[in-house]
C-alpha cells in the first residue's frame, strides 16, 4: 500500500509539470510563411489570420475567408477546438476573429474582400465574424486550392 502512494505521488509530480500549451498568436514570417489552405506565401500583415488548435498546431493564412474555408474543410468548430486570430487591418496586431469588426470591400489578398478592426469603424459594415463566415461559406466563385483541383 505504501509503494502505491510512492507511485501515485510521482504520478502526480508529473502532471504538475505538463507543459501548458500555447494558444497565443505568435508573429507570421512574411514573404517566408505560406497559407494553409492556398499555399501562397503570405506577404501582407494586415490581412493575415492564423488558427491555433486545442493541441497547440499553429496554421497562418493570407486571408481571413481562406481561414474560414480550412476550419470548414477540417470540420473544426472554432468555439470548441481552436482559437482563430486576425490582423487588425491599421495596426497589425492579432485580434480574436470572433470579436473582430469587419469591413467589406476591401483588397485583401485573395480577394475574400474583408479587412478586420479591432474597434468599430466610421463609415464602414462593421460585420461580425458570422456574418463574414457565413458570406464566405457561400461565395459561388470558390477560391480552391490547386490540390483539390487535381483527380
């Protein structure tokens, strides 16, 4: 019985000492870091967007809709699985996508058209991440990636 408190105690002195897993955004490498799900390199901070899984994987994408398209392909409920960030368009400091507003009209990298904000913005949408999901699930002109092109 006392081997088994031994046991049990360095059991416990293990899980003490679990590394925590880092979900905070960390800085994308332009012109070096490519995107998930279009596989073009990622050159403009201001539009960029990044995922972080429970598990701590880290993916970056050019555009905040080619982050929606790979959550959607993956089958990953953001609100249960993973922390999605994305670049406020003036600053570029990641923002939680969720709690972005966004404006439409804007020349992002592939065209998805959203620029996210961390504030409100005067003479602008202002849409929250929803409605931005929900636009880019359902554009017709689908921006694929060239590997699902292939047969």
């Amino acid at each position: 019985m006392k081997n088994l408190f031994k046991l049990l105690a360095v059991c416990l002195l293990f899980l003490g000492c679990e590394d925590k897993i880092d979900i905070s955004p960390k800085n994308v490498k332009l012109d070096r870091d490519v995107c998930a799900y279009c596989k073009m390199v990622i050159s403009s901070a201001n539009y960029a967007a990044q995922i972080v899984t429970k598990d701590g994987k880290r993916y970056f994408f050019d555009d905040i809709g080619c982050a929606i398209k790979w959550l959607d392909l993956q089958n990953i409920e953001t609100q249960n699985e993973a922390y999605i960030y994305v670049s406020d368009f003036k600053s570029a400091e990641w923002i939680d996508a969720r709690k972005a507003y966004y404006a439409s009209g804007a020349n992002s990298p592939m065209h998805f058209g959203f620029a996210a904000h961390k504030d409100m913005q005067e003479h602008a949408d202002n849409f929250n991440f929803l409605h931005v999901k929900k636009t880019v699930l359902e554009e017709q002109n689908e921006t694929q990636p060239a590997a699902h092109h292939m047969h």
